[in-house]
C-alpha cells in the first residue's frame, strides 16, 4: 500500500510519535486534507446526529413509558458516555489498524445501538484533519464538528415525522439502519502519555474537560421536556431542537473559523464557554415565549458548537502538534464521567423539585447547575491560558 498521499509524519514508526512538533511547511494546508475534511464531517453527521436529537426520544419515553427524568436522562448518556470511555482504547486500535478501519467499525456499533433500540423501552474524525492543516486548523476542523450539528438538526425534524408515522420502536429501526450507509488506510500511530500527569497545565485542562462536560447535553436532552412543560407542541419541541442544532453546526463552522482569524483557539474557546454558560443562566430560566425560547437555543447552541469544535484546536495550542493525538485520547477519556453523569444529575435535580408537571420553577435548579459548572469550566480555561501567556490580549 502507498502512503504517498500522506503527509510524512503520519506514517512514522510505531515507536515514535504519529507527527512531529515542528515540520516542513510544504506538508501542512495541502488540497489533499480536504477529502479528509469531508470524511470527518460525514461521520459526524451520523453519530452526534444520532445522540443530540436524544431529547426527542425523552420526551415520546415519557409519555409511553412513564420513568423519572433521571432516569430516562441517564439512558441519553449511557450513549454519549460510551465514546469518550473508549477514547484510549481507540488510540491503541488505530496504532494497529488505522483511521479508516478503526472509523468502519465505530459505524458498524453505531448503527447496531440505535436499531437495537427499537426492542427497548470515537474518535478518530475529531482530530485527523489536525494532522494536515497548520496555519487555518480551525475552520477544517469547524467543518468537521459541523457535520455533527447538522446532522442533529436534520434527525431532530426526520425523527419526529418518524415517530408519528412509525411510533418510537420503528423510528429507532429506521435511524439504526440509516447509520450503516456511509459507512463503507493508512495508519496513524499515537500512544499514551503518561508523564503528561506531572503537568500543571495538563491537570487544569483535564479538569476543564471533565467539568465542562457535565452541562454539555443537558440543553438537548431537557430542552424538549422544558418545552413541552410550557404547553408547546412536540413538533415545536422538536423544531427549536433543531434550531438549537443547526446554531450548533454554524457556531462549530464560524467560531472556528474566527478562532484562525481574530481571536485564537485558546480566547475562542473560553468565550464559547462563557456564552454557554450566561445563555443558560440568564436566558433560559426565564424562557416562557417562543421568541425567547428560539433566541436561547440559537445563542446556546452556537457557544456549544464552538465548545466541540475548538477541542482539538486548543489542544494543539497549547500543547503543541506533536502531542495532539496523545492529549485528545487521554482528555476525552476523562470527559466519560460528565458524558455519563452530567445529564441525569439534570434530571435528579428536575425529580426533586417537583419533575415536569411543576412548571418552570421545577427545571431552574437543574439549568443553574448547567450554567454554573460552564463558568467553572472557562474560569479553569482561563488559568491555562494565562500560564501559556500573561498578557491579557495575546492570541493564544
């Protein structure tokens, strides 16, 4: 097989790293990473469109198959927490058999968990166009993570129309066999690092990750109950979901590409992370209009979706090109918790003050925790920006 294609630090040996800290400008920013590009943004429209849209399938559980909101929240996350749990387990699996082999199989599972679904009540894509852009890493990478916020905002409106024509079992069905179409190498090594513990600013932005992590998905999984709530519709439910999602691919596209060009991935990413968290406390404990409740999930969801989308960017900011893959595997591991927990604390907290029935003040604690853990989270980014550099306008 010719790795001709490739740039040359993405072939190296096993026993050296996947690409080096510094390299030739002539192997960065070449056409041939746009293929690349797509591929990613291709498997991210299959696989977070098929866990964002969650708060739909919440909403038809609650009314068939009445449960807590813990309890039907944690069932959400169990699925998202599944791929950063996996994430250093995958790095050792691309070592052996590469990016493309490593991604078939993911959407062979991925497919399987939401057809499997109708009988019940990872991530290469995120950092392999890193590996062939330098100058403008985060539009490619913005593009990527768009797929992801695109295809939440078509599942969102198709699952919906499903459900009333299939009901929730078929809907499940027919999602679970569409994840198997696109699926269908060269190899990229990367290994764990383990003396990255003994770094501060490793530490902190570990800790960053794991925390902002917990609010992360407790927008689109409560949202359609909030809605519901209010005595809106389900369609209209669904429909903001997808408004929160289709803001999601445009801030993950635009605030990516901003972070290239005027602010930097580091500044970009602590200003997506203050959006989230202001959204959510000032605007959606009040949201109670269908104007309000549009500007809120436009304004969230373009904060989440630069939150995804400068991950990796800021990664390579601050630790350098030549330890992305190392890094990512080992940060989105610790995000597992969040992923896992972060959403059904939301519903805990929904359940004892009163669940769905109570009306708005019922939702408040659980928004106010979503919110505050945000800010927690950019105040901890803050801390490794400002070890990177002092100075308060530097492009980090």
């Amino acid at each position: 097989m010719s790795y001709d294609h490739l740039p040359s630090y993405a072939v190296l040996p096993a026993r050296r790293m996947a690409f080096p800290t510094s390299c030739h400008g002539n192997e960065w920013d070449k056409k041939e990473g746009w293929p690349v590009v797509a591929a990613g943004s291709a498997i991210f429209f299959v696989y977070l469109g098929l866990v964002s849209p969650y708060g739909i399938v919440q909403l038809h559980l609650a009314d068939a198959h009445p449960a807590s909101a813990s309890t039907l929240s944690f069932i959400g996350s169990l699925g998202a927490a599944m791929s950063p749990l996996m994430g250093m387990m995958v790095a050792q699996i691309i070592k052996h058999i590469g990016y493309r082999a490593t991604a078939f199989i993911g959407s062979i599972y991925l497919g399987l968990g939401a057809f499997t679904a109708g009988w019940s009540t990872q991530s290469p894509a995120a950092t392999v166009p890193s590996l062939w852009f330098k100058k403008k890493r985060g539009l490619p990478t913005g593009l990527v993570y768009g797929g992801a916020g695109l295809g939440s905002a078509v599942v969102a409106i198709s699952l919906e129309e499903l459900i009333s024509v299939t009901g929730l079992e078929g809907a499940l069905k027919i999602l679970g066999g569409m994840a198997w179409a696109p699926a269908g190498s060269a190899r990229a090594v990367s290994s764990i690092q383990w003396r990255l513990l003994r770094s501060l600013r490793f530490i902190l932005r570990l800790l960053m990750g794991a925390i902002a992590t917990f609010p992360l998905f407790v927008p689109p999984f409560l949202l359609p109950l909030y809605i519901s709530s209010i005595g809106f519709a389900s369609r209209v439910a669904a429909s903001i979901l997808a408004a929160w999602n289709f803001a999601s691919a445009l801030g993950r596209i635009g605030i990516g590409f901003g972070a290239d060009i005027f602010l930097s991935p580091v500044n970009s990413m602590i200003l997506s992370l203050t959006v989230i968290g202001i959204s959510a406390m000032a605007l959606w404990p009040f949201a109670s209009s269908l104007g309000l409740l549009i500007f809120f999930a436009i304004i969230n969801g373009m904060g989440s979706g630069g939150f995804f989308s400068l991950m990796p960017v800021v990664v390579g900011a601050v630790f350098g090109d030549g330890q992305l893959a190392n890094v990512m595997s080992m940060l989105s591991t610790s995000w597992t918790f969040g992923y896992f927990l972060g959403s059904p604390i939301a519903g805990y907290l929904l359940d004892a003050y009163g669940g769905t029935d109570a009306g708005l003040a019922a939702f408040r604690p659980a928004i106010f925790y979503a919110g505050s853990l945000t800010l927690a989270s950019a105040g901890l980014l803050l801390s490794v920006r400002l070890m990177v550099n002092s100075k308060i306008f530097a492009r980090v």
